[in-house]
C-alpha cells in the first residue's frame, strides 16, 4: 500500500535550528565533567578530536541526504548503497539506541526542573507534551527548537560571561591533574564528546520535510556543526579555565560550579532553567527523529506496517510518534535509563560507520566531499568504539544481534508463505 509522502515544509534556518537543538541539549551542561576525568587538562584536544570525526561523518550524511532526501536517514542510505541487511543494522541502532536515550534525555530535564518525588510523573509529561508539538506538524517542532535554542545560548552566554569574569578576577584554578594522562583517556573523552556532536543525524532523517533538499541539508548540517563545537569549545575552555581538570572531574553540575567560583549563585537557578531547557530541546529532536526513522523501517516492512502511516492534515508519520511516545513513558515507568544506555553510543557509532561506508560507494555525479573524509570517519567510528567500556560494547552488540534475529526469523516467515503449496 502505497503512503502519502510527508509534506516539505523546512527552510535553512529551521533545519540549522533542529540541528542546533540536537546537539547543545543537556550535553554541554554536563559532558565535561567525565571527559575531564578521562583527559585531564587535555580536555580540549579531545574536543578537537572529536570535532574531527563529526565532521567527516557529517559530511557523509550531508553527501547521501542530497541523493536520497527521504525520511530515514541512515537506514535509507543503508538500504539504497550497500543493501538491505546494512540498512536494517543503521536503523535498527538508531530506533533502539535512541529510544533509551529519549528516556534518559526526559529525566535529566526532570532532575534539573523537579525534586526527586515528581521526576518520573514530570519526565512522562514532558514526553507526552513533545509528543504533542511534534504531532501538530513539523513547523511547531521547528518553532518550539527555535525558542528554545535561543533560550539556551543566552543562558550560556551568561555562563561563560560570569565564568570570564571569574578568571579575571583571580577565581580560576591552575590545578594540574593528579593522574597523568594517556592516549586512551583522550580519545575516551572525544568520543563522550562526539555523542555530544551526533544531533545532525537528525537533519538527515528529516529528509522529506525540507525544501530544495539538495541545497538545505547539506549547508544546514554543516553550519549547525561548525555552530555546536564553536559553543562547546567556548564553554569547555572557560569551565576548564575557571575549575581546573581536578574540580571539573569530580563536578556533579560543571557549569553551576563555574558560576559558584566566581561568586554568583544567583545564576545558579539560570544555568538549571538552562539545562533542564536544553534538555527538552534534544527530546524533541530526538522524538522527531525517531518517528522519520521508524517511518521508514515501516515502509520497508522492516517494523509493523501500521507505523508507515502519515497524517492527512498534519503530514506527519502519526502512527509511529505515537507509538515511540508509548514505549519511551513505558521504560520511563519501569526503569532509570541513566546510567544504563552505553550501547546507544555504540549503536551511534555503527549508525556513522554504515552512513560513512555508504558515502564511499557514491560516484562523481553525486559526490560533494573527498572519499579521504569518509575514510576519516570510518577510522574514527572504529576507534572512538575501542575507547568505549567493554559492557556498553557488549549490550550494542547483544542489541544488534538480537535485531538481526528477528529480522531473519520474519524474512523466513514471509519467505514460507510466499512458498507455493505442494
């Protein structure tokens, strides 16, 4: 059954925005405590490292999204360069991965907005609100990520104001780290970072939804991107400057820290409004993402058909929001997602390795970037999922093993009743 197409409505600037949202979300107010503790003062050439593989990756993503400016990102990609087992691996990372991740994302929002009793009530409410925005149709999820990004960067402007300050005025701490600093622990803290950088993939997922996608999609990703690791670094370099690699290891809340070292608890409650702001901007993200994915795993029979629909009046996959919303208030109601989704960052890791192998297939009519960036990339993915501890690298590959079974399990099924009676 052929399905409505999902209307394209997104300009530049809206795609930079949802860009922009995916990727300074709850991150940059918490990210580098632990990638201090993993590279000391050498915080910042993991940034850079990071940086680096984000790049090459985006550029990959930014090169297929203009060939196939469909819903699905990755998966789609998959699909069409290399096949449909490589497609299903990217997808079926991205919708597992991320799904926890949409929960852990929902009650970090709820930390810094409630106390403790109303966390879980409060986490479900947001999900069921954004759920809501992204139903209305893809202009109020734009709308929505524009307000709120806009929001976020005064709050960190302010930060890193107060924490400049504090520097000037003699606050700031020189400490060297207590543990020497290997290769290993630089590399472990660029690949906590590029998660932080990952949100792009959300620009290509949303394919079907921009207009003159050949044009809008790559300059997005790339301006989105080039934006997010100028404001990491600012707010990296300053945390880093104001704390020291010692203070900023061991620090629960970095940036509320900062602003504490320079005097200023007032700004206290400003950087947890932000936070838990930031933090609603990258589930939104995230839910809209989902849904494209979903979609397009659907379409392809890849999940349940039924989640293939798209809304008449709001032409958006209704069916497959809705359902993405109901599974992440379920692990919401059960279980803490916290501390507990190390192979979302591994199923992240595959979803660039696919989207970079796939990019090197492509030829000259529709190649945008040097093949040695998705060379890049690919080394990079490999290496940042070495530096990763071995129990996430062992839940990513339970996850994606368990996929593949039920993937092949529903091929045989189909296969049988395709088979002519004897």
């Amino acid at each position: 059954m052929n399905q409505p197409e999902l209307a394209r409505r997104l300009g530049t600037p809206d795609a930079v925005m949802i860009g922009l949202g995916s990727m300074i979300g709850a991150g940059v107010f918490a990210v580098f405590a632990p990638a201090a503790q993993a590279a000391g003062s050498w915080l910042l050439v993991g940034l850079v490292i990071a940086a680096v593989v984000a790049y090459a990756n985006a550029t990959s993503s930014a090169q297929l999204a203009a060939q196939y400016p469909r819903s699905g990102g990755t998966y789609v990609y998959g699909r069409e360069r290399l096949g449909p087992w490589w497609g299903f691996l990217a997808g079926w990372g991205f919708v597992i991965g991320k799904t926890a991740s949409c929960a852990a994302m929902a009650l970090t929002f709820a930390t810094y907005a409630v106390p403790e009793p109303w966390q879980r009530p409060s986490a479900i409410a947001a999900v069921v609100f954004l759920a809501a925005v992204n139903y209305r149709g893809v202009t109020r999820t734009a709308f929505l990520t524009r307000v709120i990004v806009v929001i976020v960067l005064v709050v960190l402007a302010v930060t890193v104001g107060l924490g400049l300050g504090a520097v000037a005025g003699g606050a700031s701490s020189t400490a060297v780290p207590a543990q020497p600093v290997s290769g290993y622990g630089v590399l472990q803290s660029a690949g906590l970072l590029f998660f932080a950088f990952a949100g792009y993939a959300r620009l290509a997922t949303l394919g079907e939804e921009v207009r003159e996608p050949a044009r809008t999609i790559p300059r997005a990703i790339v301006v989105a991107l080039s934006g997010a690791v100028v404001v990491y670094a600012v707010v990296g370099a300053t945390v880093l400057a104001v704390l020291g690699p010692d203070r900023l290891a061991t620090a629960v809340s970095p940036l509320s820290d900062m602003v504490r070292a320079g005097d200023h608890g007032w700004a206290v409650p400003v950087v947890a409004a932000g936070g838990a702001l930031a933090s609603l901007g990258a589930l939104l993200a995230l839910i809209a993402g989902l849904g494209r994915t979903t979609l397009a795993m659907a379409r392809a029979r890849d999940l349940p058909v039924a989640l293939a629909a798209v809304h008449e009046r709001f032409r958006v996959p209704h069916r497959a929001e809705i359902a993405v919303a109901a599974v992440v208030c379920g692990l919401l109601l059960v279980v803490d997602l916290r501390g507990a989704i190390g192979f979302s960052s591994f199923g992240v890791l595959v979803y660039y390795l696919v989207a970079n192998l796939a990019a090197w297939t492509q030829d000259g009519g529709h190649r945008r970037y040097p093949r040695a960036l998705q060379l890049v990339g690919m080394i990079g993915c490999g290496v940042l999922a070495l530096t990763l501890p071995w129990q996430s690298v062992l839940a990513g590959t339970a996850v994606f093993a368990g996929g593949a079974l039920l993937r092949a399990a529903r091929l045989l099924i189909e296969r049988r009743r395709r088979r002519p009676a004897a």
